[in-house]
C-alpha cells in the first residue's frame, strides 16, 4: 500500500508540476503580448528626423518666397501711389488753370481794371474751395493767443493794450494745415 500511495503521491506531483508549467507558458505568452513592438532603430529615427527637416526647409523657402513677392508687391504700390497720388487734386485744379489762361488772354483785351480784378478775385475763390474740398485749410491766427504748433513768430512787437499780450498782433504770410497736418507755420508778430 505504501507503494500505493507513493505511485498517487507521484501522479499527483506530476499533475502539479504540468498545471505549473502551463500556467508558467500561459505567464510567458502573455508577456509578450503585452510588449511593445520592437524598438526603433536609431536609423528609422534619423531618416523621420531628416524627412522632418526637408519638410520644414521647404514650407521655410515657400514663406520666404511669399513674403519676398508680398513685399516688392507693397513697394511697388507705395511707389505707384506717390508718383500718381497728387493726380487726383491736379484734375480738380484743371479748371481753376483754363480759368486763369482765359483771365490772362482777356486782360490784354480788356482795359476794364475792376472787371479783371473781379475775374482774379473768383478764380481765387474758386482754388480755394476745391483746395478746401481737398482738406486745406488756411491758418490766418490774428488776435488769437500765439500758439508754436502753428505760428512762427517772426517778430515781437509792443502790444496797444494788457489784454492783447502774448497774442497775435499781425500775420505776415497766413500758414496752411492739411487734414490737421501743419504744411507751413503762419509767420506772425507777437505783441509783448
């Protein structure tokens, strides 16, 4: 019976040890399922790398190129505009010039000083209204406080009264300002 025993003792081991090494492949098995895929080789990350800068030096020159296109497009525009940018105010000024031509070949005609004066007078008028329309305005500052952002003073003078110091007493040349821009300072005296 010992021997019995032993015979099942030994079954018993060697069911054991075959449920351990199934179990030992099943451990082995999943393991590798739950690796990674292989690594990769330091020549598949320099050959993604390289492609990685071939792409980024090509959209690189194409933003370079734009921008170069971009910028002589500008510059050439800019350069249209200042030569042709005046072209607008010298058709409206095309008028007030067949006005004077007519005044000048009329005035050897005429003998008539107070009719040729009268003429001057609203081709005058006439300039001014479309230089205004155009955004000029004229700076004539009599008798206002002087001011250094529009006036330059040219002289100073004894002012008649206290109330008119530190104003302007007379204006020699009136200054001119275009769309609140100063073309040129009115040259004024100052009373003192």
């Amino acid at each position: 019976m010992s021997e019995n025993f032993q015979t099942e003792n030994d079954q018993e081991k060697e069911v054991l040890n075959g449920a351990e090494q199934d179990a030992a492949a099943a451990q082995e098995n999943q393991e590798k399922s739950t690796e990674e895929p292989r690594e990769e080789t330091v020549e598949d990350k320099l050959a993604r790398s390289e492609a990685e800068v071939a792409d980024l030096k090509d959209r690189l020159l194409r933003q370079m190129a734009e921008f170069d296109n971009y910028r002589k497009r500008t510059m050439k525009e800019k350069a249209e505009i200042i030569l042709n940018g005046s072209a607008g105010v010298v058709t409206d000024i095309l008028p007030v010039i067949d006005d004077l031509e007519r005044a000048i070949a009329n005035s050897a005609k005429s003998e008539d000083y107070n009719a040729l004066k009268e003429g001057v007078e609203l081709i005058y008028n006439k300039l001014m209204h479309t230089l205004e329309q155009k955004g000029l305005q004229k700076i004539s500052p009599k008798n206002e406080p002087f001011d250094t952002d529009f006036h330059e003073a040219i002289a100073m003078i004894p002012a008649p009264s206290e109330d008119l110091k530190g104003k302007v007493l007379d204006c020699a040349i009136d200054g001119y300002k275009l769309n609140d821009k100063v073309l040129r300072h009115a040259k004024v005296a100052v009373g003192e």
